[in-house]
C-alpha cells in the first residue's frame, strides 16, 4: 500500500525551534480543526496524523490503519488516501511565527488578510495576542465577535498575503497605503510550497459590517 512523507520541518524553516513552539502533530492536529472537510474525513486525516513517525514521515500501511477503526463504520484502506493528500497539504509550522517578526521590525500592530485560509491559521495561532482582520468577504464573519477597534484605528496595520492567494483587487476600494516591506517562502523537503508577502497598512481602518452591495462584504464559495 503507497505511504510516503507527509511533513518534514525543513532546518531553513520559519520560526525558532525552541521548547514554547508545538509539536509538528500539535500544530497538525490544528490546523485539521479549521479545515474545510467533514467529520469522517477529519477523524481519518487526524488518524494519518498520529502515525506520523518523529521526522513527520507516514511509513505504515493504509491497510494497518484501516483495521483499528471498528467494523461498524466501514472504512477500508483506499479512503485514507484523500486524507493523507490533505495532511501532506498542511503547513507544517505555520506563518505566526514569521509575522510576529514582521511585525516587531515595522511596528505594526494588527493584521489584514485577504483569503480565508490564512486569515483561519493566524487567528488561530495567536488566539487574541492581536487582531486579525479579513478585510474582505466580510459576509463570513457577521455572527463572529467583532476585533477592538481601539486596537487597529490610527495603528499601522501589516498585510499577509499567500502567493498562491494574492490579489490586490480588495484594497481597490479602500484608502489604504500599503508598503511593501519583505517577502519569504515556505520550505518542504528543499523545495518551496508557499511564499508570503508583508506589506504595512496605514491611512485607513478596516471597515467590519459593510453593506451588502459592498465588494468588500460579498463571499466567495470556499
């Protein structure tokens, strides 16, 4: 049965390697809590993530997983498969800890994104350390609790934006001013997955209920 590597932290990677970082299978196990997919898939791809070995390879066999799961739930070794993909798509030491740096050099103090998967990660990996405000789709957030405002108007923003995810098309319609101020790639395995780009935010306060015929308010499907 195929197995391969599904995470390996590169030693050019982001952040510290200190004692307060997580572990790559709790850091893992986060990011599948805020991923688009159901239950089962979730509960399979968590499943792939427990038998990740120490370097974050996958080296047993579907087959092995699919007989700890109970007969009565009728999963057989192929369905691990599309979870395995999923966690192999995972990044696996997330992007807060290099926009807190960002953010320490510039002097900003809240952060704007543009796509709903980088605006999840960060809020969940600061939990309520700062603000972090998808400045677009605002439609997502309506029933959310709102960010203290107190906290972002007249304060220099930093805007984090994923390479594969980038478009300027939102700040149209905004008064920001955006300086451009560094660029950095993800890194699995010697080859590189993901870049972000820091931009600073200044001149202008994200606007959080705008109106429904906004551009700014509508969605679109995830």
């Amino acid at each position: 049965m195929s197995s391969g590597p599904a995470m390996e932290r590169d030693q050019d990677d982001w952040g510290s390697a200190g004692e307060s970082q997580p572990t790559l299978t709790q850091h893992l196990r986060e990011q599948l809590m805020i991923s688009q997919m159901g239950e089962r898939d979730r509960a399979l791809a968590h499943m792939i993530v427990d038998s990740l070995d120490e370097d974050g390879y996958f080296k047993v066999s579907f087959d092995e997983l699919a007989a700890l799961v109970p007969p009565e739930h009728d999963v057989r070794a192929e369905d691990f498969m599309a979870a395995l993909r999923m966690v192999q798509s995972l990044d696996p030491a997330g992007v807060a800890a290099r926009t807190l740096e960002v953010m320490d050099k510039t002097g900003a103090n809240w952060i704007a994104t543009t796509d709903y998967r980088t605006s999840s990660m960060l809020r969940w990996e600061l939990k309520d350390r700062l603000p972090v405000v998808q400045i677009n789709e605002r439609c997502r957030y309506m029933d959310f609790r709102p960010p203290d405002l107190a906290r972002i108007e007249g304060h220099r923003g930093l805007w984090v934006a994923a390479g594969s995810r980038r478009t300027t098309e939102a700040w149209d319609d905004t008064t920001a001013v955006r300086e451009y101020v560094e660029s950095a790639d993800r890194v699995w395995r010697g080859h590189v997955f993901e870049s972000y780009d820091f931009e600073t935010i200044s001149n202008w306060t994200p606007e959080l209920s705008p109106p429904p015929s906004s551009p700014l308010f509508k969605c679109s499907i995830i």
